[in-house]
C-alpha cells in the first residue's frame, strides 16, 4: 500500500511539474524560436518570469554566453524572440 501510495504522489508531482514551462502560444513560430534557442543550456523560462526591461537585460547576458560557446544569436531572431517576450512579460 505504502509503495502504491509513493508511486502516486511521484507521479502527481511529475504530471504538475509538466505544465509549467507551458508557455503562452506554445505552437507560433515566435514561442517555437524562443524555445529552440533558450533551451540549449538550461530549462525554458516562462515569460511572465521578468517584466520586458529585465528580459531585455537577460537576452543581452545569454547572448554573451552563446558566444562563450561559439554559438550566436543573429539579430533578426533577437528581435523576434524579444517581441515574443514583450508580448507576454508580466
């Protein structure tokens, strides 16, 4: 019983811990970008995560990183991914 019990309650929190990275609409090709290239080194942020001035700071930061790792961000993806941002900031 307890093993039934366990089972359960990892599987709610694994089913509850799914819809969060649930972003605003998700199948658009700007949300499709946004996720492509902010998932390469760490987990989706939700958009609502920082007002559009912190997000502006925090592209301008990962684009530095994406350097570090000999990747880029060419400016029309910037830009479209920041519109994306600016759509649904908090």
């Amino acid at each position: 019983m307890k093993k039934n019990i366990y089972w359960f309650v990892v599987l709610s929190i694994l089913i509850g811990c799914a819809g969060i990275t649930k972003i605003p609409d998700p199948d658009s090709s700007e949300a499709r970008l946004f996720t492509e290239k902010c998932t390469g080194c760490h987990s989706l942020p939700h958009p609502k995560r920082h007002r559009f001035h912190e997000w502006v700071h925090f592209v301008k930061l990962m684009e530095e990183h994406m350097e570090k790792r000999n990747t880029s961000l060419s400016q029309e993806d910037k830009n479209i991914i920041l519109g994306y941002l600016q759509k649904y900031a908090r």
